[in-house]
C-alpha cells in the first residue's frame, strides 16, 4: 500500500505497531500510520487517497482498544502541527492533538473555565467526538465551532450545533477529521480556578485506578441522559454499580481485570491481549443483562481485526 499513496510533508509508516501509542499497550499494526505535518499536509493526503482505502483518526489512545489482528488502511495520529491553543477574549481554539488536561491549564491561566477538562486523558479531537465531560459540565456546554478535514480534503467548520451533542456521543460526516475546536469559556479567577483543578485532581485520583493501565471508563452509564449530555436525575444510573450488582468487580481473563478499585475500569494487569481485554468486557455486558436485564454499552472505542 506505501508504494501508491500520495507524496505528504509528513511521515508515513507501513506495517507500524500501536500497542505502544495507546493505554492499554495492547494490539496489532496498521498498514500505514500517517502523521500529517499541518492541516494542509492532511487536507492534500486526503484529496488525493484512494477513497476506498479506510482511515482512522487516532489521539493518545486513551479510550481506545486496537484489536491484535491490527488495522486496515491509514491510521491518522495528528502531532505538532495540531496542538496550538489561542485564546482571543473567552473564545478558546484549541489544536485536535492538544491535551485536555493542557487546554484546562492554560485556560485557567487566562481566567477561563475549562476545568472539567483537567481530569480527561486525551486530546481535545476526542473530546469533541465524544462530548467528553465530567462534574457536570460537557463539551456541549463550551463548544461553539469545530474544524474538519473531509474525506475528499476539504477543510470546513462546522457550528456546534450541527454535531448532535449527546451523551458521549456526536455526529460528524462520514471519514471527517477533527483538526481544531472553538469553545467559549466562562470567565472567573485564576487562582479560584488552580485551587478547583486542585481538588478535582484529588478527588480522581482518590477513587480511580490513575497508575494502572485503563482506557478510562469502559461503559457508559447506562440510561437518562439528556441531548446536552447531562444526567435525568431520575435514571441515574452508574455503569460500575450495575457491575458491582453482577459480581464482576475484580473479573479476571488471561491478563485483563476489571479493577478492583473502580469496576468500570477495564484494566491491563500485564501480558493481558486485546482479545483478554474485550472478551472480559463482553463477558461483563452478558453478567450485567442475566443479573439486571441492563445492556451495557461499551465507551471505549475497539478498532481492528481479531
């Protein structure tokens, strides 16, 4: 496949292992890792790519289970020339590949509120396909605008309002690449905003499996959440409880566990495969039903051949 695709600035790699470019360290290569240098470099690949040849943006691999048969076509991993952030009154543009984590720092700095993203692996691209959030704020709330880069190279912007913000969930073109995101964030002091980071860093890490190898969640909760992707009181539902009720907080197959200390954490506790850690989550969902009669739905994205 190396031999036909088109000339880039950037760098293309056949046969290039993922494992290591995601949390889980888990999985097989693609045919080709892209890494673009800019958004022009992205745009003229794209426009120029056979279209029958499949691509798949990637972040940090921080949601994200690459299957060991590895992946068909062209992996897109965006680096340097995508995690600039600008600020421009309380209009934040954030890069696709800038952390979340970062974008919350440096917003505070500037007296802006983006603290929900402080405790969120990954990058702001993942943010915005998944209306990532977290104490009760989401994407939804801050997003105005986001750039992509269609399947034929095209490079439009795209109002907030277009994408159906859901719960950890949004709908973008078929084969769009998210390259930059505008978010207009409250303003309020910065040292109030350090101090809540503070205590948001704290809390997470207090309750959640942070040193382990995880993906994050790997369920979502499982119903009532509204189109803006904040929860109906009524249907509050906490995908690790129902886990829990299942009897499935420490599961174990071959090296993969649901972590003991939050059972919503697929975890990598060494030499587990892709296929040990999806199997376990499949086999989770099955527990969950028989004890519950509730279908779990996976938030970690599984790509790739078995």
């Amino acid at each position: 496949m190396i031999d036909n695709l088109p000339d880039v600035r950037g760098v293309l790699t056949p046969d290039r292992p993922l494992a290591d470019l995601t949390w889980m360290r888990v999985g097989g290569p693609a045919d080709v890792l892209f890494q673009p240098a800019d958004v022009d470099d992205l745009a003229q690949f794209l426009a120029a790519l056979d279209p029958r040849v499949p691509v798949f943006p990637m972040g940090v691999g921080s949601n994200l289970i690459v299957r060991d048969g590895g992946v068909t076509g062209v992996v897109i991993r965006l680096g340097r020339g995508f995690n600039g952030i600008s600020f421009e009154g309380d209009v934040v543009t954030a890069g696709a590949a800038a952390l979340d984590a970062h974008v919350a720092r440096k917003a505070a700095a500037e007296g802006l509120n983006l603290t929900f993203l402080r405790t969120i692996p990954g990058t702001i691209g993942g943010a915005v396909r998944m209306n990532a959030g977290c104490y009760g704020d989401y994407m939804a709330d801050v997003l105005q605008s986001v750039t992509v880069v269609m399947r034929d190279g095209q490079v439009v912007e795209i109002p907030a309002g277009d994408l159906q913000l859901a719960y950890r969930s949004s709908v973008l073109p078929d084969g769009a690449v998210v390259v930059a995101a505008k978010m207009v964030a409250p303003q309020e002091a910065s040292d109030v905003l350090e101090a809540r980071m503070v205590e948001q860093l704290a809390k997470r890490d207090e309750s959640q499996p942070t040193k382990d190898r995880t993906a994050g969640s790997t369920f979502r909760n499982p119903a009532g959440f509204s189109s803006t992707g904040r929860a109906d009181d009524v249907h509050d539902l906490k995908a690790w409880k129902v886990i829990d009720d299942a009897g499935m907080r420490g599961a174990t197959l071959g090296g993969a566990i649901m972590n003991v200390k939050h059972s919503n954490f697929l975890t990598n506790a060494g030499g587990a495969t892709a296929a040990d850690l999806e199997d376990l989550g499949e086999l989770v969902r099955k527990k969950v039903y028989d004890s519950s009669e509730i279908t779990l739905e996976w938030e970690i994205m599984r790509i790739g051949n078995r």
